[in-house]
C-alpha cells in the first residue's frame, strides 16, 4: 500500500506552468479530488496534506526546496512517519516519453532526472514508485535545461493533462497497492479525437 504521494516540480510563480512541474500539476489533482488541503510544514520542506484510506494515513507532499533538493523533503517526511522507500510514489517529468503519455514504475535509475537523484541519494535506494508524465524531448542534450523550464505548447499541455488525468483516476488502485490495475489504467491512451472532414471550397461558376 502507498503511503506517501510526492509530486515534484520548483516552487514560484514564475515556474508554474513549466514542464518541470508536471508533477506539482497532478499532486494538485489528486489533493482537489480527495480533498485535501496542502499547508506549509517546515519540518518537512514542503506543502503537505493528510488524509485516511481504508482507516489508514496517506501523506501528500509538494517539496518546495526546489527540484535538486527534492531528497531531502521527502526523506524528512518519510523517516519521521517511518514510511518505507516501497510505499512512496513519487510523481514527475519525463523527457523519454511524449506529452499524453505516462508510466508508472517500480525502481530503476534516476536517468539524470534531479529531483529523483537527490531522492535516491537521500532514501540511499531506488527502490520506489515513479509515475513518469511524459513532457517529450527537445531533441538536442544542449536544449534540455531550457525545455525543461519552458512552457508547453497548448497541444503538449492539453496532452499533458490528459496523461495526468488518468493517474488521478487510478489514485484509489495506486494508494491500495494494486499497481498492475492502475498500470492499465494510465498507460492507456485515449484514441485522438477524429478530424472534421476538410470542406472543399466551392466550385468556380462556368
């Protein structure tokens, strides 16, 4: 079972409506859709709010020390409550997968990602759930520090939202543990919307 709900990205104004803080956009969905309100808790670096499931806590945690400094919010957080690596899911930009694509993954590398580097070295494991929001790649290594704070086009974010739509759906699979369940249920992508037919213009009268 999940007991502690991460979602990654930079605090300010000024970075909002970033990539970089794709995983902010759905930690703030799942906080509207269980109603819960996150407050500034300086224990813990961050905004976090609480909530019950199944009789049991369920943390929600918005790490407002900035993406390189992610780790060390959420270790705060998760040793005092004693919560284990295995029941921390943490939400965030992927560069290796398209706007309108997410994953959810158990473990692996931090594939450069910073905040989920600063993660690893503070837990002192990889051993934790990923939700990866796809935010699509420049194309070029160089362009990557300014794609990742730039903003979305309205197709990319429109995409992005509807990525991150499906993992606030499948929040109550998550949160129980069902993973293979809430796999299907957000790596599904909705079928794009057909065309309007191309009007052709009217015949030149003869």
């Amino acid at each position: 079972m999940i007991k502690l709900l991460v979602g990654l990205g930079n605090p300010g104004q000024e970075y909002e409506a970033t990539r970089h803080n794709a995983g902010f956009w759905w930690l703030q969905d799942v906080a509207r859709e269980l109603k819960v309100t996150l407050a500034t808790e300086r224990a813990y670096h961050g905004r976090v709010g609480r909530t019950q499931v199944q009789g049991r806590n369920l943390w929600l945690l918005e790490p407002q020390t900035f993406m390189n400094l992610s780790g060390k919010s959420v270790a705060a957080l998760a040793r005092f409550f004693k919560i284990a690596p295995e029941e921390i899911l943490v939400a965030h930009d992927e560069l290796d997968l398209p706007p309108g694509q997410a994953k959810l993954k158990f473990g692996g590398g931090h594939a450069g990602q910073n905040g989920l580097r600063d993660i690893h070295a503070q837990l002192g494991t990889g051993d934790y759930w990923r939700l990866r929001i796809g935010i699509g790649h420049p194309g070029d290594k160089s362009e990557v520090s300014n794609w990742v704070l730039g903003k979305p086009m309205a197709e990319q974010r429109t995409a992005m939202q509807a990525a991150i739509a499906r993992g606030v759906k499948a929040i109550d699979s998550i949160v129980r543990g069902e993973m293979e369940k809430a796999m299907q249920q957000i790596h599904t992508e909705a079928p794009p919307r057909p065309k309007p037919p191309r009007k052709e213009p009217p015949a030149a009268p003869t």
